[in-house]
C-alpha cells in the first residue's frame, strides 16, 4: 500500500452506484501527507524546466499553486467552460 493511500477515503456509491469516489480532504486535513504529496510532484517535475503549473479546479488549485511555489514557477488557474 503507498504510504499516502491510508489518507484518502473512498466512499462506496458516490455519486451513483458503483462508483467509488476518493475524497482526499482527510489527506489535507493533515499537513504532513499534504508535504508528501506537494514533495512527490517535486521530485518528479522539479528538474524539467517547468515554468507554469496550471491546476484544473477544483482538485488541481488545491495541488497546483504549493507546486508552482516550490518549482519556483507561475500558476494558472484553470475553471471548466
């Protein structure tokens, strides 16, 4: 199991049957998976020049600015038409 995957619940059924929906504030509530998650992405992206992250709300705000701040990058944010 990845150390993260105890942080974010699944609710059965949501938002129709036979769905399993992944809440992930009981990952933001604590700061310390949050650091994970925001450090993971780093590692991943923090060597490819990045210069704008563009977060898709609304998951992709929450994810996206901390991101740009460490990768020294801009933020767009980006709403669905």
């Amino acid at each position: 199991m990845n150390a993260l995957e105890r942080y974010i619940r699944t609710v059965q059924d949501f938002p129709k049957p036979g769905i399993g929906f992944k809440d992930i504030t009981t990952l933001l509530k604590e700061p310390e998976p949050f650091k994970m998650v925001i450090n993971e992405f780093v590692a991943r992206f923090g060597k490819q020049g990045v210069q704008k992250v563009v977060g898709i709300e609304a998951r992709g705000f929450i994810f996206g600015a901390p991101l740009a701040l460490h990768l020294n990058a801009g933020f767009v944010p980006a709403r669905k038409p």
